[in-house]
C-alpha cells in the first residue's frame, strides 16, 4: 500500500476523527491519513486555499471519506464535488452512521462511489478500515494516476 497516497476525512466529530485515524494506525496507514473538520475545511484542502496550499504537507486525496452529518450539510459537499470537473473523478465514500435507505439512495444520486456506516465497536471499525484501504488504496487504479507506463499498454 503506497504511503503516498492520501485519505482525506471529512467530519466535525472530534471522537469519530480521532477514532478513525487510530484505525488507519492499526492497519498500518497513518502517514497517508488527513482529516478536517467539516465541509468547508474539505472545500479548501481539495482546492489548495489556505494552509493546505502545501501540496508536500496536504497531498491532494486518494479518496475522501465523508460524513454528510456534519453542520455544513454533507449532501451539500457532495454536490459541490460532483459538479466540478476537476474533482468529479475523486472516490467519495459516504462514511457516516446512518443506515436510513433514504440516505444511501441519495447518496448514490449525487455521485458517491460508496456508502458505509460507521461501525459501533473498535474492532469493527479497524476491519472496515483495513477493507477500505485494501480496496480504495491497493486494488483499485484511478484514472490519471495509476494508467500503466505507455510502453506497456502498446
């Protein structure tokens, strides 16, 4: 799993961050994770404003985790991230507690590529994590970044 490759978390839960980023510890990520404090901090690290302009310190994302429960409306943040060409090919999974199909349908309406509930114990949250990293971080090529060398694809 490369260190380089960055997870971006959005949520404004203090202890759902910190929870979190213990997982990606445990499954051995901890250098590629990254978290802000709600939608309009996500805003400004995926466009580079303010602090997070140092691209070397706040590498553009791999993958978002977003929870949509947050005081800036995360269906909001979604939609925002949809709708511009530059990040409309970013992975968003929605990581939040609910599990109301309401949710998930809208969800997938506005564009997010996965939907995952928020585990309940610690245990279950460092397996989610270690599923997430395997698949979004090790598996998974992304368009425009993982395309083999030329050479190979001839």
């Amino acid at each position: 799993m490369s260190q380089s490759a960055a997870i971006l978390l959005a949520d404004d839960n203090a202890d759902d961050v910190e929870l979190i980023r213990r997982a990606f510890v445990k499954v051995g990520f901890a250098a590629g994770f990254h978290a802000v404090c709600g939608g309009n901090e996500l805003i400004k690290y995926l466009r580079g404003d303010e602090q997070y302009r140092d691209r070397t310190r706040f590498p553009f994302p791999r993958l978002v985790l977003l929870d949509f429960k947050m005081r800036v409306d995360g269906w909001e943040i979604l939609q925002w991230i949809r709708q511009r060409p530059e990040f409309r090919r970013l992975p968003v999974i929605v990581f939040t507690g609910s599990n109301y199909p309401g949710d998930i349908d809208k969800a997938y309406d506005l564009g997010a590529n996965s939907y995952l509930v928020k585990p309940q114990t610690p245990e279950e949250l460092v397996e989610a994590i270690k599923h997430i990293a395997e698949f979004w971080l090790r598996l998974t090529l992304l368009p425009g970044r993982d395309a083999l060398p030329k050479r190979l694809e001839e």
